[in-house]
C-alpha cells in the first residue's frame, strides 16, 4: 500500500483526478492521511495495519461519481438513465434519499448519497444489510430497512416488464416482529429454525396479504444482543392480532420469553429487516428465487411457497 498526506492528494482537486494519476483502485482515509490500492493485498493491509486510524473507503474505481459523504445540503445523485423493457426493480429508494456504502460495514461512513424513489434490485443480503444494483448497472450497500418493497406480482404474471411505484406497505393499519434468541435457535442457519416456527403455528390463509421481513435486529448488529426478528406486515390490526395470539401460548424452541416476544408499530423503522416474501390472496407464501425459500422449509404445515 502507498500513504499520502490529505494535503498533498487534494492538491489535485478531487479524489477522482487523483486516482486517475495514481491509477489506484481503491482509496481509504484514515485519521491523518489517505491510503491507496494498487494490487491485491494492499487493502488487508490497510484495514489491519495498527497505524492506520480508522479506515474508511472513501473512493472505489467504477463507482458512481457522488458525495463521499453525504449532509443534508448536498444534491442527491443523479437518477440513472431510463430503464430498458426488462427492468424488473424490487424496492425503491424512500423520498428523502438515503445513504449508500460500498461494503457493508456501518463502521464506515456512507459513501454517496441515493435519490429519492430511485428503482433498485435487491441482489443479495447481509444480515440488516441490502445489496441493491440499479438499472445502469451500479451496486452498493444500504441499509435494508429504509427500503420501500415494491409489490409482488402475482402467481403466473409477467414480472420481466416494470410495475407502478406500489409500496408494499401502503395502507398497512398493523405491523408486528417475532423475537428469537439466536442461540435458542441453535445458532448456525437459523433464518430457517426462525421461519419454521412461524410456518408451523400460524394459518397463512388468516394473513392473506401481509408482508413478511426478517434480519438480525438493531441490538444484535450493535453487539448488544443477539436477537432475530421476523415481522408481519399486515393489511389489518385483526391479523397481528391472531399472530400473538397464536404464538403467545408456545415455548418453541428459540422464542423469547412472552415479556419481551413481540415488538409492535413501527418494526422495520426501528430494525433492519429485508423483504422474505409476500403472503398472497390464496394464503401462499410468494417469494424470489434468490431468497432461497423452498417448498422444503415448509413441509408438514399449511404453507405453500411458490417461487418468482
């Protein structure tokens, strides 16, 4: 790795027309100076070497050319350029904007900033966190929560051509989350010991319509606990009604005591989760095919997962 002081790298102007002289391929700011990539190694160097202070990524070859970090006074992004027929976005970006990183790491600060109801594709998910890419082909990390779900087509429709702006959370009168302990469930894959739970007690005919999310929660992320949320949210208060009703008098395995099981109104403002799935108007569990939900994980019960 090569260290630069911040005087001398901003004598260019800018980080990009640094890195264009530099020819770098990544470029962290720590405390006291910049540090640049030049080679594979140099950036586990960087992150593990003790004289640097607090690294941070701050400029990524082939990343979108915005803020590295982002106030309030600062323009959004520009939108990216119009989508092509097969475009299919799964989330939107909420009004206000919002933060984007380029790995997910909340120990770093945010990279750029994301227009608001900017179309996303939810390509993969690290607990609290979301990967999304964006029609001109961009990735980055943010933070699962602050997506808006885009609605689920139903089963059979053509779901390569662009839907409306709908929220899947539009109209939602109750929201309820499902607490576990993590190592009640036994730890290792425990998303599935969560879900199963959930599949084995509750009727999906009686939540026709909610959304289900699931993640790690705020605490856990924050090393303060290690809990694990599945939230409904649901078209009425009845239905989050029947959920603690039916999981109110079960001591399966992983769930939490009844004092601090459920957590309800605002859920996913307050954790991090990412969309599992919807539960349609049939009572069948509809999910993407890269969330790894399977008719197995459902076997035995009234479930049925169909895959998009």
């Amino acid at each position: 790795m090569a260290t630069f002081e911040k005087a001398f790298v901003m004598g260019y102007g800018s980080l990009d027309k640094f890195a264009e002289a530099d020819g770098c391929l990544k470029i962290y700011e720590s405390d006291s100076n910049y540090h640049v990539v030049r080679r594979p190694g140099d950036e586990e160097a960087i992150l593990k070497s003790p004289y640097v202070k607090n690294p941070r990524l701050v400029w990524s070859k082939g990343a979108p050319a915005m803020p590295r970090q982002p106030q309030a006074h600062q323009q959004p992004a520009p939108a990216p350029t119009v989508a092509a027929p097969t475009w299919a976005p799964t989330h939107l970006v909420p009004a206000a904007g919002m933060a984007f990183w380029a790995v997910p790491d909340g120990r770093q600060p945010p990279v750029g900033l994301l227009s608001g109801n900017l179309e996303l594709v939810l390509d993969a998910s690290a607990g609290a966190w979301a990967q999304v890419r964006a029609v001109n082909g961009w990735r980055g990390w943010v933070d699962g929560r602050l997506l808006a779900a885009k609605a689920l087509g139903q089963v059979g429709e053509d779901v390569t051509e662009p839907k409306g702006q709908t929220n899947v959370a539009k109209g939602v009168l109750g929201e309820i989350g499902v607490l576990f302990d993590i190592d009640g469930l036994g730890g290792g894959y425990y998303r599935y010991s969560a879900l199963r739970v959930l599949f084995e007690r509750l009727d999906p005919k009686r939540l026709a319509g909610c959304t289900v999310l699931d993640g790690d929660t705020s605490e856990t992320l924050a090393r303060n606990a290690n809990t694990y949320c599945v939230a409904f949210q649901a078209v009425d208060l009845a239905q989050a009604g029947y959920i603690r009703e039916a999981l109110g008098n079960c001591d399966d395995k992983g769930l939490l005591p009844m004092s601090s099981r459920f957590i309800e109104g605002a859920v996913t403002a307050r954790h991090p989760l990412v969309l599992a799935g919807r539960i349609d108007g049939e009572g069948r569990l509809v999910v993407r095919k890269e969330e790894g939900i399977g008719q197995r994980w459902v076997e035995g019960t009234q479930w049925t997962v169909v895959n998009q």
